[in-house]
C-alpha cells in the first residue's frame, strides 16, 4: 500500500455521503497511516470535522504553494 502523502484530495465520488462530500470540491487530507492500510483516508468534510472515507472516492492532488494557501484560507473563512 503507497502511502498517502498529498496534503489536499478531489472528490470524485460521494454516493451515500451527499451530505458529508460536495462532488468536484477539494478537501484537506488529515494523515493517517493506520486507515491507509485499509485503503482509507481521513478527510475533512463539509462539517468541518475529519471522517474516513475510502480512498478510491478522491484525487490526491498538489498545488503550488500560494494556491495551497489561498485554498487553506477559504476554508477556514467558511
């Protein structure tokens, strides 16, 4: 199992957790190297709280650092 080193992820994919992930919105990734064993991966979701989600739901995707941290910004603004 590759390990999940990406700071930020796409939904892809939110069948049975609409209220919890918004499709084509970018969460921020909490590490958890225990959930990554079982193919998880600790998000946090539209209630601002980190949940485990499965990892095949995302993109794991890197910006530029100004873009990480005018996204960091924007959701903590909301």
């Amino acid at each position: 199992m590759k390990r999940q080193t990406k700071e930020f992820a796409l939904c892809l994919e939110n069948t049975g957790n609409e209220a919890s992930l918004i499709l084509g919105k970018v969460y921020r990734v909490v590490p958890d190297t225990r959930a990554a064993k079982d193919d998880l991966v600790r998000i946090i979701d539209e209630s601002g709280e980190d949940y485990l989600f499965a990892r095949n739901q995302f993109a794991f995707v890197d910006f530029p650092q100004a873009v990480r941290r005018k996204i960091l910004a924007l959701q903590k603004a909301s």
